[in-house]
C-alpha cells in the first residue's frame, strides 16, 4: 500500500475508478447468462474481463471480442495435477497483471481453480457461484465432490446460489455460515423467449425437419440418469397410442446415460423423435412445443433448474418433478402440472391432461409466465449482483484502511 497516502485518500481514490472484476467459467455449452450480465452490469463503475477454461466449444470467445472485453482462454483438465497447478499459476499470474479486485467462478472446476489462483495473486473478494446442489449427484458424478466442494467453500469470501434449496444445503451439509451465503436467483432476458421471429421459426423446423407433425413433446435435458429422461420416453411412447402424429424433442441430447436412454428410443418409430445435441437458437425451440417436460429424480438433483424458467417464460404448458427451484413458486394446476418422481404413468397423464383441458392449458401458460416474470427479471439479478460486488468492494477498502492506520 503506498505510504504517502492517507487511508482516507486511498478509499476516495478507488472509490472513483471502476471495480475490476474477473469471471473465471469452466464450460462447453453458450451460456446467454454471461453475454446479458457483460451488456447490463455497469459499464462506469465495473471492468470486466474473463478466464475461460475450455473444455469444449463455446460462443463466448466470439461475443467478448466483438465486445471488446478482454479474456484468456486455459487449456484445463483436472485428470492430471501438473495441469492444474499450471492453471491456478495462470490465473494467479493474469490477476496480479490485471489488478483484479473481485474474482467470481462459476461451476466446480471454474472455483477449483478459479479461487486458489485469486487467492495466490493477493485478490480478497473471491465470488463462488454454486451451480450444483448436492449432496445427492456426487457419488454418481466426481468420487472427490464433496472435498472439492469444502475446499471451495473455504476459499470463498461469499457464495451465491441460484435456490433456497441450495443455500439449506451448503448451511446444513456443508456447515458454511450464514452470513457467507448469498442467494441470487439467474435472471432471464423473458421477453426473448416469447418474441421469437417466424423466420427463426421456421428455421428451425427445416433444419430438424418437425413440420406436419403434432403435438410437439420436448425435452432440454442432458442423458444422465437423475435428469430422468428415461421416464418420458415410455411416457410418450403410450402418448403415441393416443396421438400417432405426436412428435418428441430431445435437445442437449449427450450424456454417460445415452445407452439406455437409445435402447428405449427403440421402441418409438424413428419419424416420431429428433435428437438435438445442441442448438444455440433455444428461444425459437421452445416455440415448437405444445408441451414440456423436465422430471429430475429426486429434490437436490437440480440446484436450479434453467429450462424451468426457460420453459414459462416461451409460454409452454410443462409437466414437472419438485426439484431445484420448482417449490420456490410454482404450484400443482396453477403453474405447472407437477408428478411424482419416477413415474412414467404420471408424466403420461400430466401430457396428456395438458393437451386436452384447454382451459387449464391457458392457466398454466398465463400463471407460469407471470410468476418468471415476477420472480427472475434480468434487472433484479443485475442489481443484485451489483449491490454485492460494491458492499464486499467498500468492505475490504475500509478493513484495509483500519489496517493501514493500525500500521
């Protein structure tokens, strides 16, 4: 700290220039979330930059240098140890050179790595993102979750979380103090998922071919075994006997469960069902839908649940399980028509009830809309984490003036 200024001095000099925040994301899939956070948080009191650990292709790269946000891209995986501790050298490196006052990870290996190397370089606010809820998916996922999940945990000044479900978990299991966790619900830009152009519409059905067909089932879920997939597809495939035009949509179509999920699928005809691996355009996939489903396996399995409010917001009728932030606003025939876990005959009925109760069918799409609307507004979330980077910012500049005048 420079000597030939008071404490004083220096709070009001920092106090004028912007706050330098580093996102650090380990990700293969194009997250809109941080393209709108980039468009919408502050651009005079906040600098931004990135640390993308690639892991896969993503559009990010493209969209931060169209808007001139600086990043760098790390070769990542946390297989081999020699690479890890290079990563965390890295990040530590760019933090010193860039003079980082906030860094904020996001997902396991983002905060693995993204908080020991801020924590190397000198940065105090060390921002984690929890993005899994747990402890239920480690055993099936990672062997060392829940010492990854303590050791990010330590390292962290706060923690946000997407859900009240999550914060009970982090408190309770994990034994984090209260005053460390944050909840910050995602926000969404709604209104680009119910104004979708009809020629992205029709985009779409050509390019996966879903024209003359109805009703449209989809389906936005990885092939792993808790997200439940393959309880809808026996679902539907007793939705065919009712309605042999239906058609299913499976999107983010990849996963270790892809096997057993195939092994059903063959019992469907090949002209009822699309697998979608990927598509950057989902505000016009959701309009395809007449209905949607998403039944993880149990409470915790979700920390969130995205294409909940992805789902609402496009106006889709959906049929769910109570997992992620489902119990935080969403009620049975009023919202959403809710099942059991695990149950094919409930997902059946669900569908089915939905398709012809014409009456419930516009309830759910009006009081499904409001409540996102309601609840997950892209500005609230803006705000919030605006609101968080400044208090923790003046914070740690008024802990270090004590500090100084201690000195």
């Amino acid at each position: 700290m420079n000597k030939s200024l008071g404490g004083e001095q220096i709070i009001q000099a920092n106090k004028r220039r912007k706050i330098r925040v580093t996102y650090v994301i380990a990700t293969n899939l194009r997250f809109k979330r941080f393209e709108w956070i980039c468009s919408e948080l502050s651009k005079e009191r906040f600098e931004l930059s990135f640390i993308l650990l690639n892991q896969g292709q993503t559009d990010l790269p493209e969209y931060l240098t169209a808007q001139k946000i600086p990043y760098i891209s790390i070769k990542y995986s946390n297989k081999y140890s020699l690479n890890l501790f290079w990563v965390i050298w890295k990040i530590s490196r760019y933090c010193r050179k860039n003079k980082t006052d906030i860094v904020h990870t996001y997902g396991v290996d983002g905060s693995l790595v993204g908080l020991s190397g801020a924590c190397l370089a000198g940065v105090q606010i060390r921002i984690q993102s929890r993005t899994h809820a747990g402890p239920f998916p480690w055993p099936q996922r990672v062997p060392w979750g829940q010492v990854y999940d303590h050791f990010n945990n330590f390292l962290s000044s706060k923690i946000t979380m997407t859900s009240q479900k999550v914060k009970d978990i982090v408190i309770s299991y994990d034994g984090v103090a209260p005053s460390k966790v944050i909840p910050i619900h995602p926000g969404f830009d709604l209104e680009a998922f119910a104004k979708v152009s009809e020629e992205n519409l029709q985009n779409i059905k050509e390019k996966y071919n879903i024209k003359n067909v109805a009703p449209v089932v989809g389906v936005v879920s990885r092939y792993v075994a808790w997200k439940g997939v393959h309880y809808i597809v026996p679902a539907f495939g007793k939705l065919l006997e009712d309605y042999p035009s239906a058609f299913l949509v499976l999107a983010n179509a990849r996963g270790n469960y892809r096997k057993e999920i195939h092994r059903q699928l063959q019992s469907i005809p090949t002209d009822r069902y699309v697998e979608i691996p990927f598509e950057n355009d989902m505000f016009a996939l959701y309009q395809l839908f007449d209905v949607f489903v998403h039944v993880p396996m149990a409470p915790n399995m979700e920390a969130f649940g995205q294409v909940y409010i992805e789902a609402l917001a496009a106006g889709i009728p959906s049929v769910f399980t109570r997992s992620g932030v489902v119990d935080e606003f969403i009620v049975h025939n009023k919202h959403a028509y809710l099942v059991d876990y695990e149950n094919c005959d409930q997902i059946y009925e669900g569908i089915k009830t939905i398709l012809e109760n014409n009456s419930l069918r516009e309830s759910l799409i009006y009081n499904g809309g409001q409540s996102v609307r309601d609840m997950f507004d892209l500005n609230q979330m803006i705000g919030s984490l605006e609101s968080l980077y400044l208090s923790e910012f003046e914070t740690t500049q008024q802990d270090n003036r004590e500090e100084y005048e201690e000195n």
